[in-house]
C-alpha cells in the first residue's frame, strides 16, 4: 500500500495545478473493436482547497489472507486520516487466477468483504495484472460488477510484458482483446504518449502493474524500459507507481 497526497497548488507560479494519472494494465488490452480508440478519460475534481489524497494497493485478492484483512485494516485508518478521495489497484486483483465469472464469489469475498471501512467507499481505479489474465479478463472489466460493488471500476489500456507472451508456463491467459500483440502495443503507446504530450496538469503520474526498473526479483521489463520508459522522460512524468515486486521501492535516476 502507498499513500499519496498530491497538492495540486504551485507555490512558486501561484498558478493553480491539476493531477493526470495514467492507469494501464501490463499486459494488454482494449477490446478489439477498440484497438484505434484514445484512452479513456475519467474525470475525478479534487478537493475545494486543491489537493488529492488517494491509496495505491497491488497485488492483493486472497480472500483476507496473506495479511490482505489486516492491510485493509490500516488502509481503512489511514484513508480516515487523510481524508482520501480514491483508491488505485495496480493489478493481480484476484489470486491465484483472476476471477473465472462475474458471478465469482472471489468478487465479493476478496473485494467487498474485505474493504469495508468507511474511508475505502471511494471510487477505486483498477487495472489488471498477469493473475488477472488467468481468469475470465472480462469478467473484471463488466460493470456489472458495479451493481454488486459500486466502488469498483477496472479498466484496461495499455502495457507489455513479452514473459506472459511467449512463455505462459502451465498457465493459460486469457488474451482476448489484445490480438494481434504489435499492433495493440503500437496503438496503446501511441494514445499515452499522446495523452501525456497534450496534458496540461501539474502533475503527471502513470500507474501500471509490472515493474519498469526493480532491484526485486522479477527483473525489469525489457519492453517497458526500450519502448515505455522514453515516453515517461519525454513528457515530464512525475512518477511511476507498480507493483508485482511485492516489496517497497523507491527508485530515483540522475538521468532526464
Ligand atoms: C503477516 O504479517 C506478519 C507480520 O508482519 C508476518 O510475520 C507474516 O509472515 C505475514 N503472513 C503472511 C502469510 O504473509
């Protein structure tokens, strides 16, 4: 979990700023008729005084195990305490393969009865991870989901892993969507740069689900450092927020 307060005033310019944040799941995805269609654009006001407060979770479903309950806990205490205006899930929402309908009782028993604070019934912004897209990929992204759950929201834009591609071990992924690969990948990084490109926000954050740089066991994305890094430094991201490292890092370059 990682807690973020941006505020959105500028001291320096006295000019009033604004927040952008870039969500894709690292893996893939828009729906096929959709592979030419910019990003999705949400709107999400902040606060009157200017600030935005949100949480960021990763890697997370397992039905309050694996210490899951007691991190909803704190995440219930802290979002009260900084008065959040909504939460991010960077991926693997549903362990160990994502959710097999929208009918999956993991919705509920990993999801709706697991962050029941009052603090949590915000709007959460979610995209997939690699377990995700061992389920039914579309189950998650149904807003049907949202009769059940109305905090829920998950969508998928963008990303690359070539790992889950070429060597899918003995998992099967569903990678309805996302086919043909080139052309999806082309399409998606196309829209973020774009998207990036003609924001005028203060404050430009990207959120994905795999690891860009990592000193943690996965090792960096190759394709994120060649092809999606550059696009980052181009546009004056601020940062980048991930997770399936499962670990805390906080990493910084000399280089622009
Ligand atoms: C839960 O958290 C405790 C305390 O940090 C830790 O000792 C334990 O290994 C964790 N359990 C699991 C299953 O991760």
């Amino acid at each position: 979990m990682i807690k973020i307060n941006v505020h959105f005033y500028d001291k320096k310019s006295s000019m009033k700023g604004a927040c952008v944040l870039v969500l894709f799941s690292c893996i893939m995805c828009l729906s096929i008729c959709n592979t030419n269609a910019e990003l999705e654009r949400l709107q999400h006001s902040p606060k009157s005084g200017g600030s935005l407060s949100f949480l960021v979770v990763g890697d997370w479903g397992r039905r309050g195990a694996y210490n899951q309950s007691q991190v909803a806990l704190q995440m219930g205490r802290i979002g009260a305490k900084m008065d959040i205006d909504f939460v991010i899930s960077t991926g693997n929402n549903f362990y160990n393969d994502g959710l097999k309908s929208v009918d999956d009782p993991a919705f509920e028993e990993s999801y709706s009865k697991i962050y029941t604070a009052k603090s949590l019934q915000k709007q959460w912004y979610n995209v997939l991870g690699n377990h995700d897209y061992r389920g039914d990929v579309e189950a998650q992204l149904n807003p049907i989901l949202r009769k059940i759950d109305a905090k829920w929201l998950c969508k998928r834009s963008f990303m690359v892993n070539a790992d889950y591609f070429t060597n899918p071990k003995d998992h099967t992924y569903d990678w309805r969507g996302v086919m043909p690969r080139v052309k999806y990948m082309a399409n998606v990084l196309k829209d973020v740069e774009s998207a990036l490109k003609y924001s005028t926000a203060r404050w430009k954050i990207v959120v994905g689900h795999h690891t860009i740089r990592t000193a943690g066991g996965h090792g960096d994305t190759t394709e994120l450092v060649d092809l999606f890094l550059p696009i980052l430094k181009a546009n004056d991201v601020d940062f980048y927020i991930n997770e399936h490292d499962h670990c805390l890092q906080r990493i910084s370059s000399t280089e622009r």
